[in-house]
C-alpha cells in the first residue's frame, strides 16, 4: 500500500493519468461456483474477495485502449481461468485488438496474459506477444538483461 501510494503521487507530478478500477466483480470463494456479485472498489465486505473488474471498468479501459496508439499489456484483469471471472480481461483483450486493427502497436507480456490473449484466439491480432513478465518490464525501465548483453556481446 505505501508503495502504491508512492506511484500514484509520483504519477500526479508527472501528469500521468493513472486510471483505477471503479467497480468489483467480487466473489465469496476462489472457486467457479463461488457466488458473486459487482460492488463499487472500496465496498468488497472483508470475506469476499474481488476476483474481476466490473463491468464500469472494462468500459472505461476500453474506451482508453480504444483510443490509445502504443499498448503495453502486463497482467490480466482476474482470475481469467475461470469463465465466471475472464469477462474483464476479455473486455480488455478485445479493446486492445481493436486498437491494434486502428493502427496501434500492441505489446503483449507476461506468461498468465500471453496465455489470456492465446485461450481468446487473439494471439495473431495483436502486435507482439512475449513470455517476459518481469523481465520484460526491466527492459522496458531501461535495465540491461543479462542474457540480451551476453548476446549483444
Ligand atoms: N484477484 C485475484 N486473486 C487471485 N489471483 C488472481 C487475481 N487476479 C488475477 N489472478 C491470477 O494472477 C495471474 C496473473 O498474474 P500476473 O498479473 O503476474 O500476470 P503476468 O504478468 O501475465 O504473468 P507472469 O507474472 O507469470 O509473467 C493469473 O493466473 C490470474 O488468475
Ligand atoms: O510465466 C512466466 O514464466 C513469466 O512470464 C516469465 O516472466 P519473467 O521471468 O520475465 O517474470
């Protein structure tokens, strides 16, 4: 929680627009039969637990994925193993497809999101799909990858 405090300060000075969840698919088990239920983010009574986004949320994504030109995608929205649970990440998926369709570069990573984006089918519409969860992010922050400088050379 500081940590995430920490970012969200820093991203206000930065003017980056930081978008949060506003609605929770919430369920009372880790489980497909679990019972659910979509509450606001903040109301998730303290034996449940939130499992999706809700339905406002993948709206809201959608609509920035929509309209976004470079996307890097790290991390699904929920459990997505679970159908009861994959609506959010699918919503999110189907954004980035989109976005892709209208000219944007769509980086996929991450081993749970590849697989996300390979159990919709849309592994072929979307830019690049990478294995690299972690290692993909270090990267991307600038960090020099052992492997890649041993092959650089
Ligand atoms: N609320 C939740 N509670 C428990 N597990 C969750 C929840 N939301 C997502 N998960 C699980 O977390 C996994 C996704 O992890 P993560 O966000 O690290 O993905 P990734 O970055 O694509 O993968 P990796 O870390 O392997 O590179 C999925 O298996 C998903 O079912
Ligand atoms: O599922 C995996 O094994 C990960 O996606 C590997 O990613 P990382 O080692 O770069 O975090």
């Amino acid at each position: 929680m500081p940590l995430a405090l920490e970012l969200m300060e820093k991203a206000k000075q930065k003017n980056v627009n930081l978008i949060l969840p506003i609605d929770t698919l919430i369920a009372d088990a880790f489980s497909p039969e679990a019972n659910t239920s979509d509450v606001k983010s903040g109301n998730i009574p303290s034996d449940w637990m939130g499992l999706d986004i809700g339905p406002e949320t993948a709206k809201l994504f959608s609509e920035v994925i929509k309209n976004s030109k470079t996307v890097l995608w790290n991390g699904p929205m929920g459990v997505f193993e679970m159908a009861k649970f994959e609506i959010g990440t699918k919503a999110v998926a189907i954004a980035v497809v989109e976005a892709t369709k209208n000219g944007a570069f769509s980086l996929i990573g991450g081993g749970d999101s590849a697989a996300a984006v390979s159990k919709f089918g849309f592994e072929d519409q979307v830019s690049y799909v990478s294995t690299g969860g972690g290692a993909l992010l270090e990267y991307m922050e600038g960090k020099e990858l052992p492997g890649v400088k041993a092959i650089a050379g």
